[in-house]
C-alpha cells in the first residue's frame, strides 16, 4: 500500500522527483570536485658538496594539495617523506619563533613554517636557502657565524657578586625579563635579515625582524 502511494505521489508531483536527483547529481559533482587532484609543483635548490662534480640545480616536485599541509614546511616535510628523503633543511619549533626553517621562498626571505603555500596551480613555487648565507647543503645555511657571534656577547645573566649563588631565590624585576625577551628571536633575525654592512653585529636586535617588538 505505501509503495502504491509512493508511485501516486510522484506522478502527482514530478518536479519533486526531478529535484531530488539533481539534488543527488549536485551532491555527487561537489565530491567529485573536492576529491579532484590539486597537483602544485615546487622547485628547490639543490646542491650537495659532499657528490663530486655535484653543481647547484632546481630540482621540480609535485604535491597534490588537498594531501599536504597549508604551509611551505608542511610541503617540504612530504617530499622529504614520501618522495626524496635526501632532500635537506632545518626545522624545529614549527611557531615561527626560533628561526631553523629561514629560507627564500618566491624571492621574499621568510619562515617555512609560517609561509602559506601559494595555492595558484599554474604558478610554480620556488624555494632557495638564504641568499646572504653559506650553504652547507640543499636549503641549509652555515651557522657558524652566528653561534661566534652569539657566544661572544656572552647571553646569559651575570651577577657582580656570586658568593650568595644557590643559596636563595634570585627575583627578576619585568623590566629585566623584557630586556631578556627582546632577543627571543636572535636566530631568526640573524638568518632573516641581510647585513647592512661588514660590520654588522647581532645585538641589538634588528628592528627588521618579523615579529619583533
């Protein structure tokens, strides 16, 4: 009896039924659409010093984006995943704070990790190591400057007099831990920031550096 009134009701009302498959065909192409390929190519330097007669190049590789994460360092993570596990970079925090994942990306020195990739298809996404840098391998600079410059100011609190050290509680006024803060990001200023001359020192912290106050 209900089949019969079923059959009833749509010859009473056939646009209802027309409706609801569209509605199906509709549903059926949105899925289609969302589950299609978003192939994106990179190109990243590559360049190995320890392969004789190995010469810097761009090496191209694609990365469906509806399978990757939004950021430059989630891209990076996947190819060296799942595609080629000898290409090199630094990363540590992924928050943008220490400054392990600085490179060039689209000719702009920025984070890896903060850089959301360009999501145009028909654009390739081109990434380099800090071009004010050495380069030890692939996207990784040479820090050894840094770290000299970085122990010579000796960053760490001093006190004139240590005979009370360990015995009681030291206070910190917030005066004193911001000047301790605004150096948080030395690292990835250093990295981000070409120098301006030869003599260009860590400290103070360059006014330049994304995200400092």
């Amino acid at each position: 009896m209900a089949a019969v009134a079923r059959v009833s009701l749509r010859r009473r009302f056939p646009a209802a039924a027309l409706g609801g498959a569209c509605l199906q065909a509709c549903r059926g192409a949105q899925t289609a659409a969302a589950t299609a390929p978003r192939i994106k190519k990179f190109a990243i330097y590559r360049w190995d010093p320890d392969k004789t007669g190995d010469k810097p190049r761009m090496q191209t590789y694609e990365i469906d984006l509806n399978k990757c994460g939004p950021m430059v360092l989630d891209a990076l993570i996947k190819i060296k995943n799942e595609m080629d596990s000898t290409l090199t970079f630094r990363r540590s925090c992924r928050e943008g704070i220490c400054g392990s994942c600085a490179m060039n990306i689209n000719g702009g020195n920025t984070l890896a990790c903060t850089r959301r990739i360009d999501t145009n298809l028909n654009k390739v996404s081109k990434i380099y190591p800090l071009p004010h840098m050495y380069v030890i391998k692939d996207l990784v600079p040479d820090l050894s400057n840094f770290y000299a410059q970085y122990k010579s100011i000796e960053p760490y609190l001093k006190k004139k007099d240590e005979s009370q050290e360990g015995k009681q509680q030291y206070l910190q006024s917030i005066e004193d831990r911001d000047k301790l803060l605004a150096g948080r990001r030395t690292a990835q200023c250093k990295e981000e920031v070409p120098p301006t001359d030869p003599g260009f020192s860590l400290v103070p912290s360059s006014p330049l550096c994304p995200g400092n106050s």
